[in-house]
C-alpha cells in the first residue's frame, strides 16, 4: 500500500492526532508516495473529460496539496494557474515542485478571490469538509470564478454493499467519528459524507448549472455504470 519512501506507521500514527492542518504538515514530505494522494489515472481522465470544453484562460487548483492537480491543469490553461490550501507544508511541496504556478495560504472556505479564474479543479479533498461547511465552500468558488467558468472534481461511483470497499470505507468513518469524539483537535476527513446528490443540491444552491459526465477512462461497475464521473458546475453568464 506504501512505497519504502513512504510514512512508517509511527508518523501515520502522529498524523492521525493531529488536527488536519498540522497533520498534513507532518505528511507532507512523503505524501506523494502515500495512497492518499490522486492517482495519476484519475488526473489523466479528468484532463481527458475537460479537454473537449477548452481552452482555459486561468485556473484554482482547490485544496491543492503537493500540486498533483497541475499534471491536469498545465496542458489545458493558457493563464497562470493558482493552487490554494492551508498546510504550509503542503504548500512547500508544490512550490518546489511546480515554481512557475502561484501559490497560497488560505482556508478554502474563504476563498481570497473574487472574478479570477476560468477553471477551478479539486481532487480528493470534499471528504474534509463536513456536510454543513460545504456551502461555504462552493459559495467561494462560486464567487471566484468569471462567468461562465467552470468547476469540475471526480467522484468514484459509490460502492455496492457486497463490496469489501464499502465496508472498509463504512468502519473507516466509524473510526474516525469515534476519534473526533474522544480526541482534539479533530481530523476530518470522511469517505461516505459527499453523496452525488447533495453535491448537485449543494451546487446548485451556490448558484452552479451541474452536469456530469463519465470518466470513460476508469472502466464501467459490474453493473455497466463508469466507475467514476466529472462533476461540472457552470456558473451562469459568458466571460
């Protein structure tokens, strides 16, 4: 599951008491050879799926994290792309990483931009939001974008109660309640909270026009379904 480059359980261990800002701090160094971080087939289907509605002009890469999200970005926007997240370590990462793109330090449920971008991605981060923080944030990107623009993130289709991901998925959420119950500062990051449906009611709310398409790239479920979809919120209007 872990590379040898990767954290030893002790540091994974530390992570998990941490609050999640200082938690990923911790893990920064080593992120990328973690499991945690957007495999690169997911990034090359979401490029593929955003490809057809180019060319962008400027991008957010939300909650950012070591920069994974720019092997999709770079290619498909002209303008300066901006990766925003509140882990200084994480941070550090993509800057030493991706020199050119712009960086920030901003909690991303208020977002410091107002009309800026074209495009705005986010890749594996909804799970640290609870349900009732989601508004905030997608009323800020909202709110950053031009209109017109677009955000897009991938989901995965959610598992079938057979599946031995779906329980895993299940007694990790368990846990992790169990630890915020009884431990702080708390981590928050859940698997089973972002639903398809309320993302589209929370999108919708913020004042997105939501679409979805497959990720064709990531093969179909047993029962023909993609396993994984683009979601893409339009804010109204033409740049």
């Amino acid at each position: 599951m872990f590379s040898s480059q990767g954290p030893s359980l002790r540091e994974l261990a530390i992570q998990a008491l941490s609050s999640v800002e200082g938690g990923y701090d911790l893990l920064a160094p080593k992120f990328d050879q973690t499991p945690f971080r957007t495999p690169d087939r997911v990034l090359d289907a979401t490029a593929d799926a955003l490809r057809p509605l180019g060319p962008f002009g400027r991008a957010l890469d939300v909650c950012c994290g070591t920069g994974a999200g720019m092997r999709v970005l770079d290619p498909l926007c002209g303008g300066k792309v901006t990766g925003v997240d509140f882990s200084t370590g994480m941070l550090a990462q993509a800057r030493e990483a991706h020199p050119d793109a712009e960086w920030v330090r901003a909690d991303v449920r208020a977002l410091p931009f107002a009309g800026d971008f074209d495009l705005a991605v986010s890749f594996g981060a909804l799970g640290h939001f609870l349900p009732a923080e989601r508004p905030e944030l997608f009323a800020g990107v909202h709110r950053a974008l031009r209109p017109g623009g677009l955000f897009a993130f991938p989901v995965a289709a959610p598992q079938p109660i057979t599946s031995g991901l779906y329980w895993a998925l299940l007694g990790f959420d368990l846990a992790m309640r169990v630890r915020n119950a009884v431990w702080r500062p708390p981590f928050v990051m859940y698997y089973r909270t972002c639903p398809l449906s309320a993302l589209r009611d929370d999108l919708t709310a913020a004042g997105f026009t939501v679409t979805t398409t497959p990720l064709t790239a990531l093969g179909q479920c047993d029962d023909g379904t993609p396993r994984g979809r683009l979601v893409l919120a339009r804010k109204a209007g033409t740049s």
